[in-house]
C-alpha cells in the first residue's frame, strides 16, 4: 500500500521542487483534489484537453466548420453567435424516440471508431 503524504508535503512540493515543462503535474494534482482524491485516467485526460487551449480553440474551429453547416442546412440544429450557443431543433415525440435517436448517435460513433485507426494522439479523419 502506498503511504500517504500531508498536506504540507505537497504544498513544499508545489512551491518549490516541482519543475514544469507543461501544465500537467498540477493539472493532475488539481483534478485529484477537486474529485475527493482519486479521478480515472479517462477524467483527468480530458481535464488536460480542457486545459489545452489551443486544442479547444481546434476543436471549436472543427465544430463550427462541418457539423454546424451540415447540420443547420439540414435544419436539425440553429446556432446563435450572440450566445455562440447550439440548439437541437428536434421536437421528439416521446422518451422512446429521443433513446432511439441516441442509440443511432451511438451506434455511429462506434462504427467510426472501428473503421478508423487511431495514430498516436491523433485519429484518421475521413475526407468527403
């Protein structure tokens, strides 16, 4: 079992040995102590994908490229630049309806996943 450190520890540790070459050591520590002291590697991934502003500033640029025109031309969602905020314009007719279409959503992120290989950090892209 590991032993446990006091507080004090990890604050001498944050003011004076450690050595960044990234965010990611009091990234980690941040998430950690935010979740009650543990987060799975999935949670604190994506905590450093948050904090890489030029990877959401990609991301955002993906967004509003592709899916936001594919999707207002079809007329399934409206985008607001005030608010810079996308609404779903789908009026479901029951429970039943909206599962079926997050079953679909999800069906075909897995479908994608299978046929692409993922490269390092990065994941094949389809070009039309």
């Amino acid at each position: 079992m590991d032993s446990l450190v006091d507080g004090e520890y990890l604050v001498e540790f944050l003011k004076s040995r450690m050595s960044m070459s990234a965010v990611y050591q009091p990234l980690v520590i941040r998430e950690l102590i935010t979740q009650g002291g543990s987060a799975s590697k999935r949670r604190i991934a994506e905590a450093l994908l948050r904090a890489d502003v030029q990877a959401v500033a990609r991301a955002e640029r993906t967004v509003m490229r592709w899916p936001k025109t594919t999707l207002v031309k079809h007329g399934i969602v409206r985008y607001e630049r005030s608010s810079q905020e996308f609404s779903l314009l789908v009026n479901f007719a029951d429970e039943a309806e909206k599962a079926e279409a997050l079953r679909l959503c999800e069906q075909a992120l897995c479908a994608w996943q299978d046929r692409h290989e993922f490269v390092g950090h990065r994941v094949a892209t389809l070009r039309y």
